[in-house]
C-alpha cells in the first residue's frame, strides 16, 4: 500500500433527537499573525496549566453528571508540536459546540485551522476559549462555583499538552454521553483526512492521475487492526515530510498485547490531520480541513478501509510530485 476547499464560512447539518435537522452558520476563527507574534513568550507550561484547569472543571461537572470517560489513549507519543496540540484543541471546541446544540446553549463558534504554522500563543487563545465555555456550561447546569487556578507548571512540552488536551475531549465528549469513542467518530475524522490527502494530490497534479484503488477490508477486524494501519499512514506521512525535507515525526510502538479501543485511533487522526497541514504549506495547497460529517451504523471494518485509503493516498504524495516535475520538463 505504500505507493508511494479556499477557506469560507461554511454550513453544517446538526442533527438533534427528533429526527430535526438545524442549520447553523459557524462562524470561522483564525488566528492571524498579530496572535502569534503578541504571544511570542507563551511556552507549553502556560497552555498547559489552562487545559489542566478545564479538566478538573470538567471533573466538577461530570461529577455531578455522572459518567466520566473510560480511559484516555495509550500510545506514548514523542515530539509533538503545537500544530498538533492545535488541532485537538479545535476537536475540543468542536465537542463543546455539539453538546451546547444538544442541550440548547448558544453554542460556541466552530474554529477552522488553516495550513500555517502554529505556536504555544495560539494554542493558549483556544485554551482560553475552552475554559470560557466550561464555565457556561456549569452555569446552565446550576453548579455556579468552579476553581479558576490554573497553577504553575514546568517543564511541560506540546508532547504533555496534547495528551492533557486529549483528556479534556473525552471528559468533554462523556458530558455528551459518550463515555467511550465509537468507530463512528473515528469514520468521521479518517474522512475529513482524506479529503485533506486529496487536497494535497490535487494541488500537486491538477489532472488528478493519483489513484484509489485500495481492496476492501474484510469484515470482523478490531480497533487493533485499524490503529496499526493508522500508524502505516503515520510512517507515510514521514517519508512524505523527507520528500519535503521536513523533519519527521515519531511514530509510537504499539506493545503486543494492549487493549485497543476507538479512542486510540480517534487521537491519531488528530495527529494526521495536524500533520497533513505542514504538507499543505510545503505544496502551497490552501484548503482549510472540512468539518466532521456525523455517521452511524459504521465498523472497526468500515474504519479500517478508510485507513487503508488514507495510507495509500499519503504513499502517493512524493512520487506524484516528482512525476509532474518530470513532466513539466519535457
């Protein structure tokens, strides 16, 4: 398998019990350069002490709730970024928006990352964001008194941050009712990564010659399965940045024997659609990643042929770019 849309306002379809569908205009977000450079000295620990600050918010209100998420992924991941930390700071966001629709709570705006180069400063405006809306939360559900000490914390990196940002999705996601990450919204986000994968191809090669002739995946796999050909589309996505010479990303072991859950391969796409934006600032595609589509009915199965897809697409990126090179030659 190793073959190697310009940003808008957008509308989605929110679908609420009842069968009703709403359309809400989401107001974009995007941190411009003013953002960057005003903060300039935020490091990783300020970041993290406010997402550490709206997990134990959350903690509060799932306490009261009931129902807390079952556990949070288990890759030990190394040398992650801000731009990673960005993008599960935006799930989050997205997370808090679904559920505020859910329980009729003006809801949140939806953030739209586009391919640049993010920084802790950045990611601190999110955190920001997060904490506010948590606290809307707790007041539409009668807990009117939450801590607001975020703490002091050091030697914190974007690897420490992410994985706290991870906790605070699932804590966000359990508040929903959703104690546990089913394939259906891991479907989703191999989805919105492939789109990102074609976005990429296309930019390169306007004639579209890549291909997605992938086989279909045979009925019955695990989560196992499907996080193992997440990690392959990861170990693509490092020859692509070498293509690129761009400094590749480590990929975690799986130990023999863990326990796989969705959650797991949930938060490695995440990883992948933060990667694929250094890709798309490499080949000057510009399309901002599209929303998440609810789907249901779906399986480790159906999951794993989407990553499958995702790995091929990946594989093609490199090869695709110098085989246009060679032809703009001739």
């Amino acid at each position: 398998m190793n073959m190697k849309k310009a940003l808008k306002s957008s509308m989605a379809v929110q679908r609420i019990p009842g069968g009703l569908i709403l359309f809400f205009f989401l107001a974009v977000f995007t941190a411009g350069p003013v953002l960057s450079s005003a903060h300039a000295a935020i490091t990783p620990n300020e970041v993290y002490g406010r997402f550490d600050l709206a997990a134990k918010q959350l903690d509060v209100i799932l306490k009261a709730s009931g129902g807390v998420p079952d556990r949070t992924g288990i890759l030990a991941e190394k040398g992650l970024k801000p731009m990673h930390v960005y993008q599960m700071a935006v799930s989050c966001i997205e997370a808090i928006h679904i559920y505020q629709l859910k329980n009729s709570i003006t809801p949140v705006p939806i953030i739209i990352a586009t391919p640049r180069k993010y920084t802790p400063g950045d990611v601190l405006k999110l955190a920001d964001i997060v904490v506010t809306e948590v606290n809307r939360i707790a007041r539409h559900k009668g807990i009117q008194v939450l801590g607001q000490d975020a703490g002091a914390f050091s030697g914190k990196t974007p690897t420490h941050v992410f994985s706290r940002v991870a906790a605070v999705y699932l804590k966000i996601s359990a508040l929903s009712g959703l104690k546990q990450i089913t394939p259906n919204e891991v479907f989703a986000q191999m989805f919105r990564a492939q789109d990102d994968a074609k976005s990429i191809l296309g930019r390169i090669d306007p004639a579209r010659r890549y291909r997605v002739d992938v086989p279909d995946s045979p009925p019955g796999l695990t989560p196992g399965d499907v996080l193992a050909e997440t990690l392959k589309a990861r170990e693509s996505l490092n020859e692509t940045r070498a293509h690129f010479g761009l400094t590749p990303v480590p990929v975690p072991v799986l130990k023999p024997g863990a326990k796989i859950l969705p959650t797991d391969v949930f938060i490695q796409t995440q990883i992948i659609i933060a990667e694929m934006k250094i890709i798309k600032i490499a080949t000057g595609t510009v399309s901002a990643t599209p929303l998440p589509v609810p789907v249901t009915g779906k399986t480790p199965s159906d999951v794993h042929q989407q990553a499958v897809t995702l790995e091929y697409l990946l594989g093609q990126i490199g090869a695709l770019e110098k085989l246009v090179k060679i032809m703009e030659t001739k």
